[in-house]
C-alpha cells in the first residue's frame, strides 16, 4: 500500500506525515545527498523510485488509471515539503503533474500509458516548437529542446513540434514517446537548482503517430474535477511553491546555526543580536504571508470547480500573481536568513548558499516574470492581459 494513500480526502497530509516519506526526506536533505545531486546534475534513480512508490507521481492521476485525484492544494503542498528537504527534488517532483499536459492526448492513448500502472514519470522540452514533416499517420520528428527537468529519471518524454505540411505550419502540438526513442544532452550548468537535470533533447528521425500527439494548450479529453482547474496557472504553481519549501529550508537552517555560534570578532551569537531578531522576525512574517495568499488562491479556485462552476479569470489572475510573489518572497527569505549568517552563508558547502541560488533560479523561470505583475494589474484595472497569461 502507497505511503501516499490514506482516504478520499487526507492522501497528502499522509505522505508528508508518514513515518516512511519523512525517512526518504531525512535521507534527501543530508548534505552528501545534496552533493551527489549537484555533481552528477540530476536526481539520483533512487530517489525516483522512492518518490513512485509513495505516489508522487500518481497523486494527480485519475483513480480510473489506479491514481490518487489529489486536489492542486494536495499535491502543492507535497511538492513544498520535498522541496524543504532539497530544492532540486522538489522541482523534479513537481512534474507529477504531468496528467495536466497528457490529458490532451486522445483518450485510447492516455489508456495506454497507465496500462502498466499509474506510477510514471513524464519530462518535456516544449519551447521552441520544431517544424516536423507531416507523413503518413503522424509526423518525423527532429530537433532539440532545452531546459528538460528531470529527463534522465523519465519514462516517456514530450517535445514540442510545429506541424509541417510543404509551406505551411499547422498549430504547435506536443509529440509524446518513450524517453528510448530522443537523447539527451547533458547540457545543464547552472547557479543553481543544478539537480533538476534540466537538459537538453535531441530528436533524430523519430517517427510519432498523430494519437501521440495532441494541441499544446488542446482541452483535455479527460473529465475529472482537476481537469477543470486552470492548467496554465497549475504548472506554475507546482514550481513556484519549489521556493516557498527553499526559503523555510533556510529559515530552519539559519535557526540551527543561530543560537550556538559565537562570531569570530567578538560579536555576539546571532540569536542573541537585536537587529537579527527583527530582521528573522519580519522574514518569517513575509514567509507566511506570501505562503498564505498562495494556498488562499488554490482554495477559492478549487471551490469553483468543486461547485461545477467555471473559475472566474479573477481568480485565475490571483493564481498567477500569488504563484510569483511567492517565488519573490522567497528568494528575499532566502537572502536575508544567509546575509544574517555572516560568511559561514558563502561558502558551497553551506545549505543557505545553496538555498540562496535555488530560490533565486525559481524566480527567473518565464512563468514568473515581472510580465505577471503587469498583466494582473492590467486586469485589476478592467483592461485585458496579453495573450498567454490566464
């Protein structure tokens, strides 16, 4: 029985409280593990199994293919604290939910992918989208994508393909295969959530039948409750709650340290300097405010699709705006708590450097771009957002 299933209504507070997955975070949150991540530049393969066999990646999967139907503040909420153990996995454990894109696929194919079980990992080079040729029953399909997270612990991949008919380009389409059939190119190297293993794709001549394929941004041909919540506003939200798991991470991290540490001139210990009270104090309050207005704006959207109801693009928008200044706070939280550890903060070897550079990649994801702030306050003046926003 998954660690991850409990009842109807209690399968994510079971995850994150059994005693089974907080033996796997107290496993990923060692430092040597977070070293490992970092030198090989993804997720080690068993802690993809792991987070399987306790429903990660089943958790949005409908019940009629043996997943779990969390609800997006359920799953959120896993992601947050996977993320509080270690950024990188937090961040490749997001894309558990994969359902929002597969359920585009025709329903025949989404039965074939859970045919073996509900437990199965998905990885997508998307932008930009490559021309391939239309031939008979589908499309060849070649090129390369960037940014892949978690590519190497994945079972089936989706790359994004611009349909090509002679001169003429059909609407950009996800073409989905086996993670067999593409290469990858370890090309990540980056400041910061460097485990995320977010490579590049190569397709060479891969044939994929038009059923494998669907319209990126296509309805989904799946009619559970979740499938009605704004897709768009979902997938930022399972990264930008990566950030909010970080910046606790380094609050707790500061805390450690705080209290028994006697700085080298003489000064005293952090916990015991007024303007360090202050400063962790207002961090703390800025942590759970923005925390707060996060799952708030999840909650009241669920209540509409709960109800039948079609989520109001009002509250669409708030997902949006509370998904990036969650990631915002939490890079500011993150900064403080290493700027009030002194220099113990700078060296690689510390959790608050490498909380700092994990937060602060969050925020530059192009989900939550300073573009958000001004379509929401576009719209909080009646006027209409660019294209793409809700």
């Amino acid at each position: 029985m998954h660690a991850l299933i409990a009842s109807a209504t209690g399968v994510a507070s079971s995850l994150v409280g059994g005693a089974d997955f907080e033996v796997l975070l107290d496993d990923i949150r060692k430092r040597a593990r977070a070293g490992e991540f970092d030198r090989q530049r993804h997720i080690s393969r068993d802690v993809i199994e792991s987070f399987k066999q306790h429903g990660v990646y089943r958790a949005l999967v409908p019940k009629r293919f043996g997943g779990l139907e969390c609800s997006p503040a359920e799953f959120c909420r896993v992601i947050e604290r996977i993320s509080q153990a270690d950024g990188s996995a937090g961040w490749v454990a997001s894309f558990g939910m994969s359902p929002v894109y597969l359920a585009a696929l025709p329903l025949e194919s989404i039965a074939q992918v859970y045919a073996n079980g509900p437990d199965l990992v998905f990885a997508g080079g998307i932008f930009p989208p490559q021309p391939a040729e239309v031939v008979a029953g589908g499309f060849m399909v070649n090129g390369r994508w960037k940014y892949s997270s978690g590519s190497l612990g994945a079972d089936i991949v989706g790359v994004g393909i611009a349909p090509k008919d002679g001169d003429t380009f059909g609407l950009p389409r996800i073409a989905v295969m086996p993670r067999s059939a593409i290469r990858i190119e370890e090309t990540w190297d980056t400041v910061g959530l460097l485990g995320t293993g977010s490579h590049d794709l190569v397709a060479e001549h891969v044939r994929v039948a038009e059923e494998w394929t669907f319209v990126r941004g296509g309805l989904p041909n799946l009619d559970e409750p979740f499938f009605r919540y704004p897709s768009l506003s979902f997938a930022t939200q399972v990264l930008s709650v990566v950030g909010l798991g970080v910046a606790r991470a380094a609050l707790d991290a500061l805390t450690d340290m705080a209290c028994g540490r006697v700085s080298v001139t003489g000064a005293p210990a952090i916990a015991d300097r007024p303007l360090a009270q202050v400063d962790i104090a207002r961090a703390e309050a800025d942590l759970r405010a923005a925390r707060a207005f996060f799952y708030e704006s999840i909650e009241r959207a669920w209540e509409y699709v709960l109800a039948g109801d079609a989520v109001p693009v009002a509250a669409t928008n708030l997902l949006r705006l509370s998904s990036t200044h969650a990631t915002r706070v939490a890079a500011d939280v993150a900064r403080t708590a290493q700027m009030l550890s002194g220099m113990s903060g700078v060296f690689n070897d510390s959790p608050l450097a490498r909380c700092v550079n994990d937060a602060q990649v969050v925020t530059q994801h192009a989900f939550m771009g300073d573009i958000t702030y001004q379509n929401a306050g576009a719209m909080f003046f009646g006027k209409q957002p660019l294209s793409g926003y809700l």
